[in-house]
C-alpha cells in the first residue's frame, strides 16, 4: 500500500469516526450526504460556522459526551 493509500484510508476511517461520535452511524446516508452538503455551504468566516466549530471542539474535550459506541477520540487526531 502506497503512503498517499495509507492517508487516504485513515482519513475516511477518522472521519467516519466522527459520524460514528455524533450518534450518526445509524442515519440514512442521503440524510448524512444532505446534511454535510449544508455545512459545505457555510462560509468559514461566518458567525454559525465559528458557532458551530465551538461545539464539535466542546465535543472533542468531554470524552464520551456524544460517543455512543466507543472510547473518546482525541482532538489532535483531526489537526
């Protein structure tokens, strides 16, 4: 497996890690599609989007907060 390969597949393995931690892993995928087409949408300089990145850094700080399934995920894992 090549190194960009091995990037790659760890970043679709965190990043389901984060469905997973929302509660998510269970919604239908159009509603997941949908709803990530929407936060695509917000512009990173924007009041909701600063609002919104409050409360995933939130969740990430309180281990088990929105984990319904497994051990706390570490925020520097994401950086």
């Amino acid at each position: 497996m090549t190194a960009e390969r091995k990037r790659e597949t760890r970043q679709t393995f965190l990043l389901g890690a984060i469905v997973v931690r929302a509660g998510l892993s269970k919604a239908d995928r159009a509603f997941l599609l949908g709803g990530l087409l929407e936060l695509a949408g917000i512009a990173p300089d924007s009041s909701e989007h600063r609002r919104l990145q409050d409360i995933g850094a939130e969740a990430f700080k309180a281990p088990g907060s929105h984990d319904r399934s497994g051990p706390a995920m570490e925020t520097a894992e994401w950086r």
